[in-house]
C-alpha cells in the first residue's frame, strides 16, 4: 500500500495471515491481506468511515495481483458491514506480530546516536480514549469519574532516531510499570533504557538488566536508598532489595537543575532530582553526562505527541472500535503506522546525509504516506 509496503513487505503480511490460520474462506470476501493494510490506513484518514477509507485505497486492490483478479473478490460493493465482519475475521494478532515484524534498532556507534557506546532508548507511556460501550468499559476500565474508558500503552523508543522498538497495550486500570514488565525482550546489550520515576522499582530495574541492557531510572523522594560507599565523583552506591531475592547494586546520582528568570535575572534551583544506574564506573560514565542524557527521554513525549495528536487527531479523537479485540487491532495499527512514517523519514535523513534522527517533518511525511497510496503501482504484484 504505496510507500508502506517497504516496511510492511506483502510477503510478511501474508505469511503473518498464514500463520494466525485468519484467511478468508470464500474468494468474494474481502482478502485478509488487504484487511490488515486497511487496519493501517484506517488511521491515515480517521475522519472517514470505513466505505471511504477503503475508496482511497481502490488503486492498491486493483493491483493486488497475489490474490487473484480483483473482480474474484470484489464482485460485491463492500459495505460498512462487511468490512465490519472482515476486521473481525483477521483479529489483533496478526496487526500486533506486524508491528513486532518491523522493529529493528538503528542506532550504531560512530553515527552520533550513542553514548559511551550505549543506544539510549526512552521507556514512557501514556492513555488514549476509547468508545463508550459496556465491552469496552468491562476490559479496559476506565478513570475515576472519567467519561470514556482508556487504554494505557507503554513504548521503548531509541532516543537518537525516534524510533519505536516495542511496545505493550492493557487496560487503564493497569500501571506503567506492570506493562513495561511485560515487555523487556526488545532491550539487549548496546543499549541503556532511561525510565521516569514511575517505573522505578526492584523487579523492573532487574529485568530490563538481565537482558544486557544498562538502566537509568529516576527514583521518587521517599523511594529507600542507603548509603553504602560514596565514590570520588560525589555519586553513591546502594543497593535494591527485595524479600528472599539478591539485591542489586546501583549507583545513586543526585543534582538539581538551576533556571534563571531573564527578566529580572535572578537564579532558582529547582527540585532535586534523583538517579539509579547500573552503570557503575564513575571515570568511564562520567556524572555530569546524566542531566542532559536524563533529559533526552523527553524524545518520549514528543513521540507520543505524534502518535496522539499528528495521527490520532487530537485528544478529541477516539478510537471506532465498540469491542476491545477491535481496539487491540487499532492499537497496533496505529503503531505500524508510526513506525512506516519513521521509516519515510529515516530515509529523508538518511537521502540528505543528515545525522539520525535529524529534524524532518513528521507532518509532511504523513502527508506523503497518504498520498503514496494512491501511486501504488506494481510494488503489491508479484
């Protein structure tokens, strides 16, 4: 479907289809293929109903030869209802696997996207809105006196390119930290995950450091921290303790952040702030590294500004799905499209020999993205 089926290859679709058993058993049905990039495209026009998004991509099904002549399978006007049932048919799985399928980090030594060697990768999450119905309500909950039920999703981002390598879903009820525990496999040697005060945690730092991966984390003011030695640098080690488990030594680096009022020029220092890291060597991971490499995970926010606002629409948007299994698929469709769009860009960067990560408009990529899909020529033939 136009340029996103460089990130999301037909073969790979269809073999997903295959191995989730979810193709369509009779030829006039809508093909699964094409089910699961319209789950994508459903984000790239959110304001059109599911008929009109699937006009849009008239071109791409013309020319959809791996599934045979397109007049097999569309000798019916597909309606709302029967696109409706051909959602149902593929499921979240295949849209979840798709997004996995894509994830691949970029960020090398020697190309100015690493620290001491180290990928610095962003772990934050955030809530979206949901429709209104009893289905969604029961599996998703929702806020205490709040209008709408809500997801609550936590992603991994690799801080220098702005792209995402994992991500996890669950109801609101559900807290950052449990759902990021879900998900560490996308972490590994080479990086080192930087996490707010709301991950902080014995089983969350342990976990995310058994994978090879260093960890930064911000640790809240009554989080327990012992003294045990004070290094040279002025940092300090303590250690992470949990009942009837091994503890774990980390090193506590602690500062506050100055800020001058420019109208009267005077100086106020703000809260102390609070660090753990595994990275225990003060020479080697010197200490006046971590404010500005602390501050690098608000990449985070700005991705998540992307994705709720730039693709979602705004807070004012919600998802279409009446059912959670429907969410799910949206959920991760959404985040195959982030993750095409981030491709679109890398590629812009990487055309222009500007450094990862470099400011490109993620706007106009988007619109780049929209308008590919009805170039798409012989890229869905095989």
């Amino acid at each position: 479907m136009g340029i996103l089926t460089g990130s999301f290859p037909p073969e790979t679709v269809d073999e997903l289809v295959r191995a989730h058993e979810v193709r369509e058993q009779r030829r006039r049905e809508l093909p699964a293929d094409v089910m699961v990039y319209f789950t994508i495209a459903m984000w790239l026009w959110r304001g059109s109903g599911y008929v009109e998004v699937l006009k849009q991509m008239t071109d791409a099904l013309r020319v959809a030869s791996w599934r045979g002549p397109a007049t097999e399978w569309m000798s019916e006007v597909a309606n709302s209802s029967s696109i409706t049932k051909a959602r149902k048919r593929i499921g979240w799985q295949v849209m979840e696997d798709l997004f996995h399928s894509s994830i691949e980090p970029v960020a090398e030594p020697g190309t100015g996207a690493t620290w001491q060697g180290l990928a610095p990768v962003a772990i934050d999450g955030a809530t979206l809105d949901l429709p209104d119905t009893g289905a969604n309500r029961g599996y998703f909950t929702r806020p205490s006196g709040g209008a709408l039920p809500q997801a609550r999703f936590v992603a991994a981002c690799e801080i220098a390119t702005r792209r995402l390598i994992g991500a996890t879903v669950g109801a609101y009820n559900e807290s950052e930290k449990a759902l990021a525990l879900k998900r560490t496999d996308q972490l590994g040697p080479g990086q080192v995950a930087i996490c707010d005060r709301g991950f902080c945690g014995y089983d969350l730092f342990g976990r995310i450091h058994s994978t090879g991966a260093q960890v930064i984390m911000r640790a809240g003011a009554q989080f327990p921290l012992k003294i045990k030695h004070v290094l040279p640098d002025g940092s300090w080690i303590a250690h992470l303790n949990k009942p009837c488990l091994r503890s774990i030594p980390v090193r506590v680096i602690e500062y506050s952040v100055t800020s001058t009022d420019i109208r009267i020029g005077q100086e106020s220092v703000g809260e102390t702030i609070t660090l753990i890291t595994s990275l225990l060597d003060h020479v080697r991971y010197p200490i006046e590294d971590f404010p500005a490499l602390y501050r690098q995970r608000w990449t985070c926010e700005t991705i998540y500004d992307e994705v709720k606002t730039d693709l979602r629409g705004g807070t004012e948007v919600v998802f279409r799905s009446t059912s959670p299994e429907g969410v799910l698929a949206e959920f991760w469709g959404l985040m195959c499209l982030y993750q095409g769009i981030s491709d679109v860009v890398d590629h812009v960067v990487l055309d222009a020999g500007l450094p990862p990560g470099d400011a490109v408009s993620f706007k106009a990529a988007t619109s780049l993205v929209r308008r590919s899909v009805s170039w798409t020529d012989a890229a869905f033939s095989r």
